[in-house]
C-alpha cells in the first residue's frame, strides 16, 4: 500500500473523529488568565491547562539562559531541579474549582450506598471504570464503584491518552487490543456515545541500528497478531511525516491504527455502560476504612468498606486507586509498593500543517509527540524525575508547577524533532501525579496479606493503554478465581513480600525504571537499582571469580563467568541525578553495555565454554535461589494429591518432578516434590513429621508466586497442613556433566552407583563432614545430583567439591548456560515455555500428570476434556542452520501463514544450532496433530527477515535420555 494511500485513508477518519471531538464551547470561569483548549465533559476536563501566556519555544541555547533568569519565564514555574518531592500547586492556581465542581460543593455521596455489594472498586479512573465495566459484562452486577471525587479526578483526568498497538510481549499485544477493541468499537455499539477515539496512527522513531532492529522485532510479532505497521525509510518518513526532521533518523516504524484516547469521554462512557447493566457508580464518597476479619482457620479476608456516610459489606474489595493505592491497602494491612512521581508535558500553540499527523515516540529524544487538535502535546521520561513523597488526599483535578529544570531536556528533543516547534509558543503545561512501580508493570491480582483484596493499580501513565484488557482479565481474577490470560508479569505476588515493604528498594528500582522507559529492550539486561539485597552464603567467593550476577526475586544469581576480572555489584548511583555521584569505571555496568544488542554478545563464547565444560566434563550451578518449602500435617498426603499433576506419593526417598495447576488446567507452576520419611526435625534438612511430608524445590525466580498458589488451594479446601519456608535456611549446588560422579564419590560419603542411587532419589549424605541432601537430578541434561545444603556448611561443601573436580577440569557456570543447556534438551522454563494459560498436554508433559489413575487433581477435569477433545496448540522446538540469535517473539509460519510466535530462543552449543520453542496453532482452528507439524514447511521471521526452520517434536539432543542414565557413548 502506498503511503499516500495509508495517510488519505487514515486521515479522513481522524478528521472525523477530532471535529466531534474538539468543538469549543462557552469558556468556563478560570481563576487566573488562562485559555482553555478544549471542552469539559460530563464534569471532567479532556485536557487541563495552567498559562504561559503564549510563552515561545525558544533554541536550547537562549532557553540556558532564560533559565539563569526564572522570574519571566512564568509565575507558575517554581524550580526545584534537585529536590525529590514538591508540593502540589495551591488550589487558587488551578482553573478548575468553579468549572468541575458544583458551586459550593457537592456535599454527600451522588448515590445512597447499598448495605452490601459482591465487590466494590474504589477509585474512579481509568483501571476502576474498566473493571466495574467488565464485572457487569460478565455478569456481576451487584457491584459498586466508590469515588472519592469525581470520576477521573486523581490521575486519568490529565493522562495524555495514547495508545500503542505494538510492545515487546505478547500479552501486552493483546491486552492493549481489546483496550482497542472497547474504546474505538464496542463501547459506541453499546451505548451509542462515541468514547473520543481519534485513529491517527502511531510513529517510533530509530536514531541508530539497534533501535530499527528493536521495531522490526515489534514488526515481525505484530504479524502473528494482524496488527498492520511498516518500517519507513527516512525518506518515506519525510512524506508521512512533512515537518519531521529526518536528517538523523536511522528509519522509523508506522502503525496506521494506533491513536489517542479520551480519558474522560472513556471513563463516562464506560460507566454508562457498566450502570446500564445495573452497577452502581457512587461519586463523592471516600472511603475511609476496610475492615478485614478472620475466618476459622485464621485467614484473613475482606469484611467491609467503611466510608463517611455508610459502611457496604463485601468479600471483595478492589484497589484501583492510583497514586493513593498505598494508602487504602494499608487501612487492610496491605503491601502496595508503588511511588508517586511528578509527570508533565506541554501543549503548544496552533502548528501550521500538523493537522492529522501521527503521534510520535521518539525513544532516543526520550520524548513524544501526541496529536492535539492542531498543536503538539509533549512529554516524556527524564532521568531525574521528581517525587511526590506527601501524597494529599484533598489532591482532585490539581496540577504541580512545572519543574523547568527537570523538563527541559524534552524540548530540546521535541525542536530537533520537529523544527517548528522553535517558533511556536506554549499554550498550557500539565504535571500532574502518576504511580510507578520497580519493573514499570502494574500491580495486579489478589494481595498475599487479605484474602478478597485484589489490586488494579501501579499503572505507570499506562492505565489508559493498558486499561481495557487489564480490566477484563481484573475481572475474570475476581469471577472465576484467575485471569484468563498469562498476568504473572502484572501479578503483585512475582514480588517477594521481603521487598515490597522495603521503601529503598520501591524507590530505587522505580526510579530506575521509570529513567529507562524508553530505553532499547534487550533480552538480557540486569538493573542497576537496589541489587545485593539477597545473597547466598557463595556469593562473595563466586564474586571473586568473576562471577556476572543476575537479579532474580532479589536475590543475586550467576549469570556467567567473566575470566578477566571481578565485576562486584555497587550501590545504586541514581544514573547521576539528585546530585548523585556516579559510579565510575563500574565494570559490572560495562559488561552489562555490551549486551546491549540484538546480535550474540561478545562473551558468546565464554557461555559457549560453561556449556560445553558441562556436556564433556563438569560443572558447577549455584541454585541456592531456589524456593525451598517443607508440606507437612494431617491433611498433608491429600493436599499432595490435589496439589500436584504427578503421582508424588511413592516411597519416602523418591523425587519427582511435576505440575501445579490452575482449575482451567493452566500450568501455575513446575517443581520438584520429594517424599520424605517421617521422624524427628532435622532442621533445616528435615521438619518434624509424624506421617506424610514432602520437600518442595521450586524455581528462586516464582518462589512468592508459589508460596501463595499453593497456600491459596489450602485455604479454599481447608485443608489442615503446615507450608514452611526454608529457602534462606539452605544452599544449594548442582554438579552436573559426565564426570560428576567420579567428582562427588570423592567427596560424599554414599555410594553413587545407578544401583544405590538411582535418577529421581534423595538421601541424606555427608559431605566433606556436613550434612546435605543429595537429589540424583539433571536441568541440563546430564548426569549429576543437587546438593541442598545447610547455611553454615555451604562453603566448607563447595571447597571440597571444587577440590575434588580440579582434576577433572570442573568450573563455575551460571544461568545463561543453564538457558541454553536446557532448551537443547527441550527442559521447559516457567514463565516461557510454560505459563499459566499453557495446560500440560499442550506444553508436551502429560507424563506429569497421573491421567491413568483415578486420583483427582486440580485441574485434571480440564485435562480430560483436552485430550478428548484434541490440542488447538502444541509446543514445538526449531532449528536454523542460519548463525544468527533467536531471542524469542520471532514470528513462526507454516506454508507462509503466520501460526504462532517463539516464547524462548537460545543457542545450542552441542547441537551447534540456534534453537527456539513455541506454540503452533492450527490456521483454520482445528486440532494441531503432529502430521501437521511434520508435514508443514516452516519459517522464521527474525526483525523482517525470514528463516528457513526445521520443527522437531521432540528435542534433537539425546532423544532416549541416556545421558541423565549415566549412559554415555
């Protein structure tokens, strides 16, 4: 399609759209001089203004030396440039008391309150108008929505309301699509009121090779989801975009249907809808209390909802209250770690010929341009953004003074961007509170503390974006007891409950998240913030050796091994904002730049050694990260069967590797369950127990996840058993590859014959004098064992290993290996190759699952009827002879239609080959047999260039497991 075409098309809808949207009406009564841009709706302004009196844009140089002299910039511009927090502006400053609210106030809620409601969502931005919305489309109607204010008063009210189609994650893909799906299609067919949706398309700018490359990833996944973009020469950019600078432009990616949200047309219209269905919308009303109960077993679940005219019973309360979510989760004692920070941008004056432009992310400039009318508004993410650490609940439709200082680097990026920009003045500056949180993801899901407490907040000036499908699946999480898709990433429990009460960590880590918004998303980068804050007894003696740490659930991890020198991890330097010194000559920070890339990194090899040391040799992983839980009690042996896919209950002394599973069969999680005998606590070995006991490894990464899965199916059964954590209490170590048994026959005190120790057993050995618990296990492929040791006796055990291997070449290999080892071997890793959406049968486990008794586990039922019915997706393995990277999100096509996408891709270093695992569908709906696999001709599409792929249902490496067997050739 041409461009001209695209842009004729596409702007005469958008043309359309802003005449309905954007007519003036009468100018309201402000409260100092000031020109309104656009209309009030239903009592909520569609964009906000504090005057510059037509204040120019001026060159960065005369801007440098305006700055030197504040006072005629503008009365309202108060400075602060390295300050953490500031004050909101004086409500005499903001033009909205006279124009939002009634005259004199509205006094009392809008609603009398219902004595009871199945839930209530407190919080009338974008999240709670979108959830209370789909609680009523699914048919929970007795529910009520509280509102301190008015709607959309904290946060949404001055959100700039963009809306991207394409993310570096398919859930993110799809949850902004039925975000897309509401707004411009069904909430118009629903009520007949248009939402304020302008499709005016969407432009990501690439300054340099590797940012075009991050897009023509986006490109390839959009694909697989029909989601229309093309990469554009500089040129071609030029006459999409005429007032575009492209003089610096390496290329750019156009989506033609991404556009620009109305929040308050939105949220209005959404509760419409939702009252229609019969919820209720309560405006006015503050809640000022959430009284928690305790049931029979101890448990605490939600009771009520207390505000200043009437307390509503309910087991279920949603927090969905933006900036102030922290405050209304501690009134139930509940952990919201979020951080309230100032976020602004500016609205220009009228720009000749930008009608109907595209808005604009232009990621190097860390700044964007959105589409007002016929003016810019422009915003972005700096590196030392200010925070809002008084939050004030009197804070309604109430801005913050610009912080020039802080905001000046966006325009400078905005006038290289777009030269006019030079010559326009300033009509209107907005800053205003937003919530942000450590891995810039919002915080969802039911919280740890309070059963019926569930969170829909965090949403880092992504609510609107994001709003539509978190809604929903918000709302199936209350209904149906889960979401329908994969929301672990959004979910408030992958936090460790040791870091979300921890306000360094929340302020450090959203900090840096925040400054890195717009940075290029490379599959292996590491944070910088809060690191070190969980360490295992090996780490200052792996630090010594070069050890590369990653940060997984807080605890410091081995990622690989650098041989030139110890890159220590340092506290956080705040990149240099705040009048932070900066770290200098940091060399972790060094080797983590030169992941910094799309091609295989300059270290390859050095992970190319870890895994081929381990293939012929022997190695060493430090797994001490690992969730290490103890199930013990009456009910102990029925929660087992319930709990876990595999039959766990053989003899005391077995190990067994098996599934979690959620109701609707969806895999929650894989672990190891080991039975022990019963007998009196040796701890931390061995808990006391006088019948069933089992020790449960999980992966260190999804440990709170875990926890609270397995804690939640007890509770709802009332199943009478202990769960007890013991995952600081222990290390562990796994020596794996050909010669780990001559290794550790030298250094335990049991004989490691297949006879006397046999694949899938534990014993309790000594070794070097210390007590551990020996598992015969392999996660690469191999043969070896785990060592799961006391803290005290960690290192005394490691030295003797070390020791012992000497002689046989054994070496230090971290995490990176273990990726790579494990996709050779067609291992599935949780949260890629198997997430909660993801049932066993479709991930190739059914020998997890107990199918062929009649024990009934959690999920079987699901099961059954997959596997009547046959499997709509299956996972498959490729290969490539071409030596490129797969990295994961790589388009798969089958006969050269589009059939799914990898989740993982790694290099496999004994097969020679990258590899990649993935989902296949079948085009037509029907069943994925593995004729359709073997019969289809494959390809990938890696950043818009096709592959030629070979699909194996089966691993290529040791297909007949002989070398777990001690089988070598």
């Amino acid at each position: 399609m041409e461009l001209e075409q695209l842009r004729s098309g596409r702007f005469d809808q958008a043309e359309d759209d802003q005449t309905q949207l954007h007519q003036p009406l009468p100018t309201p009564s402000l409260c100092h001089p000031c020109q309104p841009l656009t209309s009030l709706q239903s009592g909520c302004p569609l964009l906000p203004c504090q005057s510059l009196g037509g204040m120019a844009f001026l060159g960065s140089t005369v801007w440098r030396a305006v700055s030197a002299v504040r006072p005629p910039l503008s009365p309202l511009c108060r400075v602060s440039a390295h300050s953490y927090s500031s004050d909101q502006t004086q409500e005499k400053s903001v033009p909205y008391e006279k124009t939002l609210k009634q005259e004199g106030g509205v006094q009392g809620p809008t609603k009398p309150l219902p004595r009871s409601a199945d839930a209530v969502v407190i919080g009338g931005g974008s999240l709670g108008c979108q959830t209370i919305y789909h609680l009523a489309k699914m048919g929970m109607t007795n529910v009520v929505l509280l509102e301190r204010d008015r709607l959309t008063a904290g946060t949404t009210w001055h959100t700039a309301g963009l809306l991207w189609q394409l993310r570096p994650s398919d859930v993110e893909v799809e949850l902004l699509a039925h975000t897309r799906n509401v707004i411009s299609r069904d909430l118009e067919q629903e009520t007949g009121l248009h939402t304020g949706w302008i499709q005016n398309g969407g432009l990501f700018i690439a300054s340099n090779k590797q940012r075009l490359d991050e897009y023509k990833r986006l490109m390839s996944l959009g694909k697989v989801y029909g989601i229309e973009s093309y990469v554009l020469s500089p040129a071609e950019t030029k006459d999409l975009y005429p007032l575009m600078n492209v003089d610096d432009l390496y290329g750019t990616l156009y989506v033609p249907k991404d556009g620009t949200m109305d929040p308050a047309g939105t949220c209005t219209t959404l509760t419409r809808a939702a009252t229609a269905r019969g919820a209720t919308v309560i405006e006015n009303c503050p809640v000022t209390g959430i009284q928690v109960r305790a049931d029979d077993l101890g448990v605490k679940r939600v009771k009520a909802v207390e505000t200043p005219h009437g307390t509503i019973e309910t087991s279920c309360v949603v927090n969905c209250a933006g900036v102030w979510a922290p405050k209304l989760g501690d009134m139930a004692g509940v952990k919201v770690p979020l951080v309230a920070m100032h976020h602004a941008y500016v609205v220009t004056e009228r720009i000749d010929g930008i009608q109907n432009m595209p808005n604009v992310r232009d990621h190097d400039a860390s700044v964007y341009l959105r589409l007002q009318g016929d003016a810019l508004s422009v915003g972005g993410y700096e590196a030392n953004p200010v925070f809002w650490d008084e939050v004030s609940d009197k804070f309604a439709f109430s801005l913050f003074d610009l912080d020039w200082d802080v905001f000046m680097q966006h325009i400078e990026g905005a006038i290289n961007r777009v030269p006019a920009l030079e010559q326009t003045g300033i009509k209107s500056t907005v800053c205003g509170p937003e919530s942000f949180t450590a891995d810039h993801k919002p915080l969802m899901g039911e919280a740890p503390e309070v059963r019926g407490f569930f969170l829909g907040c965090g949403f880092n000036s992504a609510g609107m974006m994001l709003g539509g499908g978190c809604g929903r699946e918000l709302a199936h999480w209350i209904i149906h007891g889960r979401p329908e898709k994969d929301m672990y990433g959004y979910d408030i429990r992958r936090f460790h409950h040791s870091l979300t009460a921890n306000s360094l960590w929340i302020r450090e880590r959203s900090h840096e998240s925040y400054a890195k918004n717009y940075s290029v998303v490379f599959p292996y980068d590491e944070p910088l913030a809060s690191r070190n804050m969980r360490k295992d007894p090996f780490h200052e003696v792996l630090t010594e050796q070069g050890c590369v740490f990653q940060e997984r659930h807080g605890w410091e991890r081995p990622g690989w091994f650098n041989k030139e020198a110890p890159a220590p991890l340092v506290s956080y330097d705040y990149y240099g904002a705040y009048d932070t010194q900066r770290n200098e000559n940091y060399k972790y920070n060094q080797l983590l730049g030169k992941e910094y890339t799309f091609d295989f990194p300059p270290h390859h090899d050095v992970i190319k050694s870890e895994c081929l040391s381990c293939r012929h040799g022997v190695a060493v992983f430090n797994m001490s990260y690992f969730g290490k839980f103890y199930l013990t009690g009456p009910d102990a042996k029925k929660a087992a069967d319930w709990l876990f896919t595999a039959d766990v209950n053989k003899k005391p002394g077995s190990t067994v590797y098996t599934c979690m599973l959620n109701k609707m069969g969806g895999v929650e999680a894989d672990l190891t369950v080991s039975r022990l005998a019963p007998g009196t606590a040796n701890l931390p070995l061995a808990p006391e127990s006088n019948g069933d006991a089992y020790y449960l490894a999980i992966g260190g990464g999804v440990a709170e996840h875990n926890w609270n899965h397995i804690r939640t199916v007890l509770q709802d059964h009332g199943l009478q058993c202990q769960l007890t954590d013991h995952s600081e209490d222990m290390g562990m170590i796994s020596v794996q590859g050909p010669k780990s048994r001559q290794v550790l026959q030298e250094v335990l005190d049991a004989d490691l014959s297949n006879e006397a120790f046999p694949f899938s057993t534990h014993q309790v050995v000594n070794a070097a004098g210390h007590q551990v618990r020996a598992m015969r296990l392999s996660f690469v492929g191999e043969l070896g064992w785990e060592l799961h040791i006391p803290k005290a006796s960690c290192l005394p055990v490691y030295h003797a290993v070390m020791a012992a291997g000497a002689k046989h070449g054994i070496i230090n290999s971290g995490y990176r290996a273990i990726d790579s080892l494990s996709i050779e071997k067609g291992y599935r890793h949780w949260h890629a190759d198997l997430r909660p959406d993801d049932t066993p049968l479709e991930a190739g486990l059914a020998f997890t699952c107990k199918m062929k008794s009649s024990i009934p586990f959690l999920g079987r039922g699901r099961l059954e009827k997959q596997k009547e019915e046959g499997l709509r997706r299956r996972i498959v393995c490729f290969t490539i002879d071409d030596h490129i990277p797969l990295l994961g999100l790589e388009a798969v096509f089958r006969n050269g239609v589009p059939v799914g996408h990898l989740r993982r891709g790694e290099y496999g270093f004994y097969v020679d080959k990258s590899m990649g695992m993935g989902y296949i569908r079948n085009p037509d709906g029907g069943v994925v047999t593995p004729d359709f696999i073997k019969t289809g001709d494959f390809t990938l599409e890696r950043m818009g260039v096709t592959y030629q792929a070979k699909a194996h249902l089966r691993s290529p490496f040791d297909p007949e497991n002989k070398r777990i067997k001690g089988i070598y050739a």
